[in-house]
C-alpha cells in the first residue's frame, strides 16, 4: 500500500491542467460554491478545523491568519499568493501551478470572498515562464465561465487575478521583500511593524499565503476542515507535498500525510539510496534547513515534533546526500549560494556569509585551524541574532548543523584530509 495521500494532488496527471471542464469534472470549484453561501466566520473556523499551517516555510496556522485579515477593517484589501520558490531543492509549488492551477486560483477566490477583496495577484518565479503561462490561461478561462471577474457566479462578489513575474532572487520570497518587488522597487525586506496584514500591497492590507497553502482551501471546504486534519498528527493537521531529491532512486514531488517518518519517506517513497551507496546526510527544509545524520531518521513528519529535535520542515524539501559526497564541500556551497543571495540591506548577513564562505575556503584548502571553530560559532550566533530577515537568520543552519553532526569530518580537513577525497588541499594560499 502506498504512503501516499493524494488530496492536493488528486488531479496530478488525471487532468488537462487548463481544462476547466476536467477541473469541474473532478469536484472542481465545489469549494467556492460551498464557502459562497458560508458566513466568513464560518470559513475561518472550517480552516481552523483543517490545522492547516503556512506551507511557505514559516507554517503559521492558515484559520489564524484569515481570521486576522478578516478583522481589519480598512479597504481595499489584497489576496497576494507567493509562488517565488527560490528554495533550492523545492519544486513542490510549480507542480500545483502546472498540474492543477485551478486549484490555486479556486484558492484565491474562497480567501477574496471571505475578505471581500477586489484584487489579487500571483507572484510567479520569474524563471518558471511554463507555470505563468499555465496560470494566464487558466484564467482566462476562469474569467469567461465566470468564476473570476465581474458578479462571480451570479453574485455581487468581483475578483481579477494577475500573475506578476518575480525578479529572480531568493529573497524575493519574504513576504515583505515580495510585496516590495510586486511594486516594481528591488526585493528587498521591509522594516516589520507594520506587518502586511495591515500595510502590504500597495500600503493596504494584504493576505499573503503560499500556493500550497491557497491549494489546500478548496480540498478542505470540500471533505470538511475536520476530515483533512484526520489525515495528519495532532499538531500537524493534513497532508503536506515534500520535494524529494538528491542521492535516492526515486525522486520527485509527493504528498503524503503528516505523521509519517523520514526512513518512510527515504526508503519506501523514494525507494532507498542510489548506487548502492550508504546514506550519509540529509538535508531537511531547503537550503536554510538543517543538515542531520540517519540517527533522526525515525523522526515523523510533525511541525513540532521536527521543532522539539532542531529540525525545520521549511518548504518540505528532503535533499537525501550519500557518502561519496564531502560534508565541508556541501558547507561551503551552500555558504556561497547565502552570499550570493544575500540583498545586502544588513551587515550580520551581508558580512556573516563572506566570513563564513572564507573559512570554510580554508577548510577546503586544508588551510583552516580549531581556531576556526570559534569564528564559526560567534559568526553564525550574530547572523542567527541579528539578522534583518530570516535568510541572514537562517543562513548558518546548515553549516552549524553539519559541525554538530559531522564534527569529524571538519576535523579532518583541519589535519589536511578529505575523506571523499573532493577537496584539493594542496591549492591554498595562506
Ligand atoms: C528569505 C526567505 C525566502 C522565502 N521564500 C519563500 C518562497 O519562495 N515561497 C513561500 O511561500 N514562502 C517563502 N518565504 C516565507 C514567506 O515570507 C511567508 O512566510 C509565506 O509565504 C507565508 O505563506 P504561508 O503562511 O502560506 O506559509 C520565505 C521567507 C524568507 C525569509
Ligand atoms: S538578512 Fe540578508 S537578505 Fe535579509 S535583509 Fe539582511 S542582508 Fe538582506
């Protein structure tokens, strides 16, 4: 029996993506009809039912977040959905988008009827050109059946949907930096308070959730917020899509149900380590996720139960790494992808990774001493502290967290061995 519950995904390949007519056939827009004759109290305590948390990586409980931007009384209002995916290893987004984007749209619609907003938009990362092409079809068909538009079906209710192209930076995917680069300024980071909810788009409250969350509404205004919780944990309500890459036989974009573990998902999904290598690493969250041994292998898919052993669901990436590949090297790209990716607006992040990325330079080179260990530590603690938003917060999780679980690895570049043998110790300057 497979792992697998396909909720979300349901239309995955059993449709023609911007076929409204297979969307209809297959349940689809029921969510709309049901919430349009919903009190909006009533809309918000159905998603509250679900557990439904922020997909977008913060997971933030979604009943909560509705209900607050249903609170603020001030008009025009904005349903802005952040399709930016900038996380490497995370492709879960662009599969709704491409595969099922109505639902994403139906999303939008059920979270502007509740709000009573005018207008909305989908900000599309600027290098997936096929999904914002799928979503501009999408909807205009969504306009010309009447499902989006003018009296949307037969109602005083109106709503326009727009895809906006995204700039093409990592950063672009924090809520504020997105609303920034929506208007046309560089995506960057906006000082909080006021948070969006109250001054986002275009000055106005703004109601900003990830495609994965808005494609989950009209599942759970469907079978019922209780029902869609049945499938997870009891913190953790539902199903979640996990991107599973890297080092595995089968890799590919998943929903499965909360609750169950990594070695689940790894060796039964993904069908075991590649090559007949051993597991080394594995990645968890993205790029900003936490880098951990197979001794947590057994930990379940749970906000707090990753929370209670360090670990971070982020996006849902699973990036599985063998032992061919050399812990320091991964460090050092990811430390190189930060400092690249880094707006510059403050000094812990901006200047945080370049120091970091120099020392683990001297890691590579066999030029790095214990000494090192110490700057790591107090280099990453002010980033973690002191960082504006959470890349510079985050940017140092992975390297902190491969010291802890692969301390020997470091060491031994330190006495000038690369147990993979990937790092060429000899092409250091001191
Ligand atoms: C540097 C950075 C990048 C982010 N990138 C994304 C992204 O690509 N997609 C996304 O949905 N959320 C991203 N987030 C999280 C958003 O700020 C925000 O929490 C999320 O979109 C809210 O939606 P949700 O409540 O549905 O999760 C990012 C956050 C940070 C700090
Ligand atoms: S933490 Fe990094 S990305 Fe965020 S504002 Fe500071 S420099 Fe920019």
């Amino acid at each position: 029996m497979s792992i697998e519950a396909k909720l979300l995904s349901a239309n995955f390949d059993r449709i023609i993506p911007d076929s409204l007519e297979d969307y209809k056939r297959f349940g689809g827009y029921n969510g709309l009809k049901k919430a349009m004759n919903m009190r909006p109290e009533q809309i918000i305590e159905e998603i509250k039912l679900s557990k439904l948390m922020g997909r977008g990586g913060a997971a933030y409980p979604t009943g909560i977040k509705w209900e607050q931007a249903h609170e603020v009384k001030k008009f025009p209002k904005y349903v802005v959905c952040n399709a930016d995916e900038g996380e490497p290893g995370t492709l879960k987004d662009k599969y709704v988008m491409d595969k099922d984007p109505y639902k994403l749209i139906e999303g939008m619609t059920i979270a502007a009827y509740l709000l009573g907003a005018r207008e909305g938009y989908i900000y599309v990362r600027g290098e997936y050109k096929k999904s914002q092409e799928i979503l501009r079809g999408a909807i205009k068909n969504a306009v010309n059946a009447n499902y989006l538009g003018e009296n949307i079906l037969g109602s005083d209710f109106s709503f326009d949907l727009e895809v906006i192209s995204g700039a093409g930076a990592y950063v672009c995917g924090e809520n504020s930096a997105l609303v920034e680069s929506s208007e046309g300024r560089a995506g960057r980071p906006r000082m909080k308070p006021p948070f969006i909810k109250i001054s986002g788009f275009r000055g106005m409250p703004t109601l900003l959730n990830n495609v994965e969350t808005f494609a989950s509404v009209p599942v759970i205004m469907d079978i019922g917020g209780e029902e869609y919780a049945s499938y997870g944990t009891d913190y953790s309500g539902g199903t979640k899509l996990i991107t599973l890459s890297g080092n595995v036989v089968n890799k590919g974009v998943f929903e499965v149900p909360f609750g169950i573990t990594l070695r689940e998902i790894i060796y039964e999904l993904g069908e075991g380590i590649a090559n007949g290598r051993k597991l080394k690493m594995i990645q968890m969250g993205g790029s900003s996720g936490a880098c951990f041994s197979e001794e947590l292998l057994d930990t379940p898919l749970c906000y707090k139960t990753a929370k209670a052993k360090g670990l971070s669901l982020g996006s849902g990436a699973i990036l599985v790494i063998d032992d061919s590949n050399c812990v320091v090297d991964f460090a050092k790209c990811i430390t190189e992808f930060f400092l690249h990716e880094s707006c510059g607006k403050c000094t812990p992040c901006r200047e945080g990774n370049r120091q970091l990325a120099k020392i683990l330079d001297k890691f590579a080179k066999g030029k790095a001493s214990k000494k090192d260990y110490v700057s790591i530590d107090r280099i990453s603690n002010a980033m973690t502290n002191g960082s504006f938003c959470g890349l510079g917060q985050t940017a140092a999780t992975a390297l902190t967290t491969s010291l802890k679980f692969f301390k020997e690895e470091f060491d031994a570049h330190i006495y000038g061995r690369c147990l993979t043998d990937c790092c060429s110790m000899s092409e250091g300057e001191e």
